[in-house]
C-alpha cells in the first residue's frame, strides 16, 4: 500500500475553522485578560443557546429535504414579541417565556401550512415570503 502525502491545502480543508478558532481565541486571550474567565464563557453560552436550539429543529428539516430560511425572521419576531411583554407590559417572566414559545409555535405552524397546502414545491419562494412578512 501507498502512504499518500498529506499536503497543507488538505490539512487547511479537514482542519481550517478549528485552527482559525484556536487563532481567534488565543488573540482575544492576549488582547482581554478576561476572555478565558469562567463567567465570559458562561454568558456566551447563554448567548448562544438560543441558536442551538433553533439549529435542532433546522437540522430536522433539512434531514428531511427542505430548507427553512425564515427562522431567522421568526427568532426576531418572537424576540420583539418577548420584549414588548416584559417591557411595555410588566408580565411575568414565565408567563412572557410561555407567550413567547406558543408564539413561535404559531409562526411554524402557519408556515409548515402555508407551505404543505399550496403545495409549493420550490419552498423557497414560500419562506422568503414568510420571512419577508415576519421581518
């Protein structure tokens, strides 16, 4: 058998974002001592732990053939919704988290029917204009 050599341009594409993500962290540990801090950590998890959520459900969609580009719009309504109601209206945390779960069930049912009773088999037109509406 043949040992195959393993050249840069084949290291840069099995391994290119974790280098670049080792890069960026050791840059940003130099230039702010408090990056690496256990509370630092902390609240970018909490940032983005809304975005793993919403990638689960993306994920399923796109196991199943389809793509759905209007979550994007659908997590700024419903952010705008959560935050008129804690704001504007001084409700309570769960029961402003509970309005703004069975909002976003809302905006994916509506889709999910839009795009199943039209029968758009393209669904992308369906989706940008579902984002389009929703922004």
């Amino acid at each position: 058998m043949e040992k195959t050599k393993t050249s840069w341009i084949d290291l840069y594409k099995k391994y290119g974002i974790y280098i670049f993500l080792v890069v960026v962290c050791a840059f940003f540990s130099v230039a702010a001592p408090n990056f690496l801090s256990a509370s630092n950590l902390i609240n970018i998890l909490r940032q983005v732990s809304m975005f793993g959520i919403v990638v689960i459900g993306v994920t399923m969609v796109m196991i199943g053939g389809g793509m759905d580009l209007s979550v994007g719009g659908q997590m700024a309504v419903v952010g705008m919704v959560v935050g008129v109601l804690l704001v504007k209206l001084k409700l309570p945390i769960p029961v402003t988290a509970l309005i703004g779960i069975l909002t976003g069930i809302a905006f994916g049912t509506v889709n999910g029917i839009v795009a199943i009773k039209l029968k758009i088999i393209i669904n992308y037109i369906c989706l940008f204009d579902y984002l389009f509406i929703s922004s």
